[in-house]
C-alpha cells in the first residue's frame, strides 16, 4: 500500500493491542500528527484471538497495577472513547485441586485483599452459585475475585482502539510493511516501507510476533520468543450463562470462559510451541499458524470430571495465536537507551490484551513526555542488560515462563517464584 504521509510526530509499528492502544493514548494527549503502521489489516492478528480474560490478581504487584487500571479503562472504555466494547464482570474462581497448588490460591487471596480488590474463599455453596458448571467434589480451595472481567469479543479492543485514534487524527496504515528504520547519529529519523517512507523522530516498535525483527533493523536484540496459545470454542450448551464466572484450575493449566451460550476453553501447554519469526515468509499472518487440537483435547480431559457438562458438543471454533514471552513474564515497555526516539511495547505474555488500556497509556505518558517514566521501571528493557544474550537460555527462559503460568505465586514487590523453588528474573 503506498504510504500516504511523508512526515509523523511518532510512527507506531504494528496496530494489535499494544500499539492501537499508544496511538489512541498519544491522540488523547492532543498529538494529531501519528501513524498506526501495519503489515497487515488493522488489529487482525493476535489479539482477536485472545481468550478476552482480564484477571487482576497477577505474579507481582506491578502486574497487578497494570491489570487493574485496565479493568477500570475497560469498563470506561465506551464512554472514553466513543466506541463499542462488550464485556462481562463474572469474577473469576482459580482453583487448587491438588495439595501442590494450594499456596498459589492462598497467596492469590492475601494479594487480593492487599490490593483492594475483595479477593476471599470461597465455598462450596458459594462456588455453586459462581460457578455451577464446576463440580466441587475434589476441589480443595478456590478464590473468588468478584471485579475480574472478559471481553467477549476480544478484537473489539484493539479495533476500537484504532478506530478512535483514527477519528482523533491518527493516520492508519494497513497493509504497510516496514523495511528499515532510518539512523543519524544515535537517533530516529525515518521509517521506510514498501510504499514509501515516512520521517518521524520517534519510532514504537509494537509489532508482536514480528517486534524483534523490526528492532533487528536498528541493531537492538529484544529478549522475546513468540509462543502459540491455543483455545476452542464450543456450541451451545444447556446451563451456560454470560454472568458465569471465568474458572482456572491451576493443576491442570485449564482455564474456561462463557461464550454465546457455548464455553471457550484454553490451556496452557506443558511442552509449548516456540517460534522464530525469522523462518516465516513476509506475508505469513497469524491465521496460517498450524494448531494442534490433540493437545486441547488431551488437556480438557484431564478435567473433563470436574466439569457438570458434556464437553461432547460440536466445536464452533479451534483458534491460537502467538503471544510474545520475556525471561521473566513481564512486558518490555518504554525508550531504549542509547537510540533515541525508539520505544518499546511488546512481550504481551499470553495476557497482554488485557492490559494493553494501561499499557498503551503509560507509554502515550512516556513518549509525550519525552523522558522515561517511573512508571516504566519494572518494565524496562535495562533489567535484562546481564542475562538471556544467548538464544538457547532465552527460550529456556521463556518456555518455563509459559509453562509454568498457572505455578507462580503472587508475591512480594518485584519477585517471581515458581513452584519448582526457581527464581526467574530478567537478571540472568
């Protein structure tokens, strides 16, 4: 598609939930003279197919502060931005089936509690009310977090994201692929793709699956690996209500959702799929990816007794994406020293989607600002300056963060630690 500007304030790469939601964000702050830059359509790749889960309770308490600050820009989204956004506040019921993954849910209620957030036991009459399509017999503990919501159509996010940016001036540019990033004497300057180039002094590179590659283009290594995710869809079922509560349970990597009177069920794999970008053509999208529904099936079944319903129904929908894991299950947010006017918005770690509304607002915040924000420290690339140069830990790295999603045990400011007893930060 021929480029239809020759010079931005800021050129955003890559138009899923992260990006679409800086370049409504710096619209917001007043900047008119932004471009949402896109390969491929607008908001068509990862990110409409999420599971839409917006869980508050996360592993560390900055995590915690980005998800529900993006809850409440959720539920604000319509009147904030003029556009449309279904979404359902079920709650969410997490649980421990097995003596092993008993601490994650008692942790998971003291954070709760700590962040204001009403997380509390619940019990089993109470699990039959929130829960009905969960049978209780074998569950030893589970905890209800009454402000959790999901998106049931989770491309509404991204897509509206855009749209609003749009009406407030941004320029979209779907179908627009970057080749190179222009250079002079440490700092930004231009974008060039296919159809043509465009000057700018600020460059966000927010392109997902393909964020490393453009960093690549300007000599930086962004530690990230893109990683499938896979979910279904089922038809329709007798019992399931929109108000039913988002469930997990921890030991079986299980998670499931009401979606138009069927379930959306998604896992998160033991031996998940890693990928490297480099190896696709350039006009691979996401709807290529190769799914494997065995995997799906193999897990569901691992729960099929704890489920009060015949998951034996035509299957609607089978969908997987790629989301962007780091070392230490964190974003990478904001500038990059030592190239300025380069940002950063990618490592989405399964459940960016639903962080993406405070995500794209602090790095709007940053790059209005034009100096980092304390915001942003958790969240820097600098965490990683001594760790996870060499590809082999990195996806070492990365595939434990996955993996072990479901095992990591709300703490402490700034701690992550598995069930294993590993510690896993960015510091190698």
């Amino acid at each position: 598609m021929p480029v239809v500007i020759d010079n931005a304030q800021v050129v955003i790469i890559g138009s899923g939930a992260f990006g679409s939601s800086v370049a409504y964000h710096l619209a917001a702050l007043g900047h008119r003279d932004v471009a949402l830059v896109d390969a491929h359509e607008i908001a068509s790749q990862t990110s409409p197919r999420a599971a839409g889960l917006a869980r508050q309770v996360r592993f560390d308490s900055d995590m915690s502060r980005l998800a529900i600050r993006s809850v409440e820009k959720i539920i604000g989204f319509t009147a904030e931005t003029g556009q449309p956004l279904t979404y359902v506040q079920s709650g969410s019921v997490n649980m421990a089936r097995t003596e092993s993954t008993e601490p994650i849910v008692h942790a998971e209620i003291a954070a709760g509690r700590e962040l204001g957030l009403g997380t509390r036991r619940l019990s089993i009459d109470e699990m039959a009310a929130r829960a009905p399509l969960i049978r209780p017999q074998g569950v030893r503990l589970a905890a209800y977090t009454p402000t959790d919501v999901y998106l049931e159509q989770p491309g509404q996010l991204p897509l509206g994201y855009a749209r609003a940016a749009q009406q407030r001036g941004v320029t979209l540019l779907p179908h627009t692929r970057v080749t190179a990033i222009g250079m002079e004497r440490g700092r930004v300057t231009k974008v060039v793709a296919e159809g043509g180039e465009i000057r700018t002094p600020i460059v966000v590179d927010a392109a997902g699956a393909w964020a490393r590659l453009v960093a690549e283009r300007i000599g930086l290594r962004v530690p990230i690996v893109p990683v499938r995710h896979q979910l279904y869809i089922t038809g329709r079922i007798p019992g399931v209500e929109a108000g039913h509560a988002i469930c997990r349970l921890y030991d079986a990597a299980v998670y499931l959702r009401p979606h138009d009177g069927g379930l959306l069920l998604g896992v998160f794999e033991r031996d998940p799929e890693l990928y490297d970008m480099h190896r696709f053509a350039p006009d691979f999208q996401i709807g290529d990816l190769s799914l494997d529904f065995s995997v799906l099936d193999r897990m569901t079944q691992s729960i099929r007794t704890q489920l009060a319903v015949d998951v034996d129904v035509p299957l609607r929908e089978h969908r997987g994406g790629l989301p962007t894991m780091t070392p230490d299950g964190r974003p990478i947010l904001g500038p990059v020293p030592g190239v300025e006017g380069f940002y950063v918005a990618t490592g989405c770690c399964v459940g960016g989607l639903s962080i993406s509304p405070a995500v794209g607002e602090l790095v709007a915040e940053s790059v209005h600002a034009a100096r980092p924000s304390p915001s942003l420290d958790a969240f820097a690339t600098t965490r990683f300056a001594r760790g996870f140069d060499q590809e082999e830990a990195l996806r070492d790295a990365c595939r434990r963060q996955y993996a072990d999603f479901y095992a990591m045990i709300p703490e402490g400011e700034h701690r992550e630690r598995s069930l294993r007893g590993e510690l896993q930060t960015g510091s190698g």
